[in-house]
C-alpha cells in the first residue's frame, strides 16, 4: 500500500458521497451556474472511480417532487444505484448511512445541493461522529450566493475542509509517473478541466499536426 502525508488525501481511505443532484433541486440553485455544477459533479464522479474510491449517490423524494438523478450523473456511476430517502440530513437515513459504514472509510468528501442544507447537515453530522469530511465546494450549490458562502464558513469553522473536485483529481493522482491511472485522470481533465483540459487537446494538434 502506498504511503501519504496524513494531511494529504489517501484515495484507499476516502469516500465520495453525491447528495441530491435532481432536477427540483437545481431549479432552486442561484449561487452558480448550473452547467459549472454539472460539469464539476462529473469531474468529481469520475475521478472517484478512476481510483476505485467508493461513490455513494442519494436522493431525496425522488418519486414525488425532486425527481430522478441526472441521467449525465448516473450515466458516469452506472452501477451505483442511489439510495433515496426523506430526510433532509443524509446522515441520519439508516440505509446511507449503513452504506458508508459499510465501506469502513473515514473520510467522506462531499458534493450536493443545497449547500445550506442537504452538505451542510450531514457534513457537520459525520465531522461529529468522527469522520473526516471534506466538501468539494464547486460541486454544491445554494439557493443564493450568500447561502452557499455561510454554509462553507460555517462547516469550514467546525473542522470541514474545503476544496475543488480538480483538487481531489490532483491530490489523488499525486505524481504524474502514476500510469496506472494517468490516462483516467488526462481524460477528466480534458473533458472537465475547462481552459487547462484544452490545453491539453491543442498540444496534442500540435505535437501531430
């Protein structure tokens, strides 16, 4: 097993939960775009599984009023089905909560929407029982820019951390002579890393051009 810096990501030791990419749900984000937060959950859904980190998806109300998972999200974890649920803190479905246990991981990074709410509570929950937590700050989103930047001060002053799904990729890659999964992350990058994936594709028209 490879060795890392505790304050440094382990892929072997985390755990990707997604929480409540719906439909009703990103009707009501305002804090970013829409297409940002699509693109981001992606990047972050394959990362998780170009380094085999268990990736839990959840719902809530999916058969009333929130709808289905995006089909471009499940499409990335076709073999995940999500757990949906009533509550509005994750953390307290037995059902998610059994399957996080199950996984016997103790850092959990987080993706959702709403910021405020469906990150925030089981965010600061799982910090209190002992997990790690992370949130990938660019894959949630608020119903208003200020709801989204309090909710990350308020989980960011209890002991949850802050990052960027392109931050994962990169601690998780570490060292680009990792060929196990150096084509994995160089395809994320370029479909989702924005300008710097372009990059990548214009060296590449001009190394065999």
């Amino acid at each position: 097993m490879r060795e890392y810096p505790q304050c440094l990501l382990d892929p072997e030791q985390c755990v990707v939960l997604i929480v409540d990419h719906q439909p009703h749900m990103y009707f009501g984000v305002e804090s970013a775009s829409r297409g940002m937060i699509m693109n981001s959950v992606l990047g972050l859904a394959k990362t998780a599984a170009a380094f085999g980190v268990p990736c839990l998806l959840t719902t809530v109300e999916a058969n009333t009023f929130s709808g289905h998972l995006f089909s471009k999200l499940q499409n990335a974890l076709p073999q995940t089905v999500p757990i949906d649920r009533t509550a509005i803190n994750c953390w307290e479905d037995q059902n998610l909560r059994a399957a996080v246990e199950a996984t016997g991981r103790r850092s959990v990074i987080i993706s959702g929407l709403w910021t405020e709410a469906c990150v925030t509570f089981p965010a600061l929950s799982m910090y209190q029982d002992g997990y790690k937590v992370y949130v990938a700050a660019d894959a949630c989103a608020g119903a208003s820019k200020i709801a989204h930047e309090n909710a990350l001060t308020r989980m960011t002053k209890a002991g949850v951390i802050p990052l960027t799904w392109q931050q994962i990729l990169l601690e998780f890659q570490r060292d680009w002579n990792n060929m196990e999964t150096y084509d994995a992350v160089m395809s994320i990058i370029k479909a989702h890393g924005g300008a710097y994936g372009l990059s990548f594709e214009f060296n590449e028209q001009v190394q065999f051009s």
